[in-house]
C-alpha cells in the first residue's frame, strides 16, 4: 500500500515475529499488522476486531468474533455528525464518545478524498457455531451488510472488498437438534445460521469502526483521534 515507504514488504521474518508474540491476553489493534498502511477514506485506516456472544433463541451460547482491516475508499464517518458510521447515540455512549466541537467537524469536513486505486476492506468472521463449508458461505457473505454500515460508499469498483468466515465447531448445539427431530437435519440448523449471519453483520461493522478508533497517525496520514479528538473528550 502507498503508506510511508513504499519499497518496505512484510517477510517471512515479519511471520514468525508475529506469531512469536501473539497473546491470548493482549491484542493490538489499529496501525498494527496489516492495519499499518491502511488508509480509510482520508483518515488512517487500520485492524480491528470485534466479538458478540448470542444470549437468547436456539444460537444461545455461540460466540461470533471478526477481525477487519479497514482500507476502503469510502468515508469510515458520517460528516454530519462527526461519528463512525454505524455508531449510533446508544452506540457512542457504549463507547464513550461525545458530538464533536464545531471546529472538529469543519476539520473532518475540510478533509480531501483518498485519491488512489489500491483499496480493499478484508477480514475473517469466526465462530464456534458447528457450521458447513456451504454455511459459512453464508456468514462471509451476510458479514457484508456490516462493511455496508460502517463505509459509505461500500463495495465500490475501486474496492476489493473481501470476507471470509471459519467454524471452530466447538459450541455444543446438540440440545436445539434433538429438539426438533421430526424435520432435517439441514431445516434445524437454520435457525442456528440465521442468528450466526445476523450476529456477522454486528461484529463486521463494530470491527471497522474499531480500526478507525484505535487507528493513529502512520506517513503523515491524520487518524480519526487526531482530526475529532473532541469525540473522545479531548
């Protein structure tokens, strides 16, 4: 990506550096990884993740999780408001994140567009529902609703916007099939899909904006924090 120097590749090296210190206790996000030279929009892009445990229905119990790197050519916030788009008012008191001043608006405002052709918004939606190959199909493709919510425009001729999903298979939904044993098995693990998909949208749209919030400034390239740090009480 055009960000900083450009003759500067990931190597084999750089692989097992990162897995040498990955932690199941500490995750960085933001301009880390293959957030590094992400840019979104005119702001800095970045990685950004996001879990939700279903609570309630036949899915109850099941973790869906995404993990996102933000590089689109779209907008990642709403020029009206100064918000992430997706955010919503219930949304940014969750997060602790206020209107921002005037002056901060008419910054984020003033701000150019990305002016390149090297764009993309990828990730992975996983999750411990026990789900087939044709079931994840579904998952990676409803995850697009999400990147949908949090860029503006999405999915656009200058993007390559990708999305893939994996089943660790390990939540125990034996309960939810042996009560409904009079139909197919495929029929009764719909329900189960259908909260799965529903709960990808939610994690795939909370991790872009995750990337956008913890993004900081790489090459010169202003990161939300810095162009709306009212947002933050700032």
């Amino acid at each position: 990506l055009p960000v900083g120097e450009w003759s500067v590749r990931p190597t084999t090296d750089s692989g097992w550096a990162a897995a040498a210190t990955a932690s199941s206790t500490h995750f960085a996000r933001g301009s880390v990884g293959a957030g590094t030279g992400a840019r979104a929009g005119a702001l800095k892009g970045g990685l950004g993740s996001a879990s939700v445990q279903i609570t309630d229905g036949p899915a109850a119990g099941i973790t869906v999780a995404a993990l996102m790197v933000a590089n689109p050519v779209g907008s990642v916030f709403d020029s009206v408001t100064g918000l992430p788009w997706g955010v919503d008012a219930a949304r940014a008191e969750e997060l602790g994140l206020s209107s921002p001043s005037a002056s901060d608006l008419a910054a984020a405002r003033a701000l150019g567009d990305k002016g390149t052709v090297l764009n993309t918004t990828i990730g992975v939606v996983a999750t411990d529902a026990p789900l087939s190959k044709a079931a994840c199909r579904r998952v990676a493709v409803t995850g697009h609703d999400g990147l949908g919510r949090a860029i503006r425009p999405a999915h656009s001729p200058l993007d390559g916007d990708t999305i893939f999903a994996l089943s660790t298979g390990t939540a125990d939904v034996s309960d939810t099939l042996r009560a409904a044993p009079s139909i197919p098995a495929f029929a009764a693990e719909l329900p189960i899909l259908a909260a799965v998909c529903e709960a990808a949208a939610v994690v795939v749209e909370r991790a872009i904006v995750d990337a956008i919030l913890s993004a900081t400034s790489v090459a010169d390239i202003p990161a939300y924090r810095d162009v709306l740090p009212s947002v933050f009480g700032r």
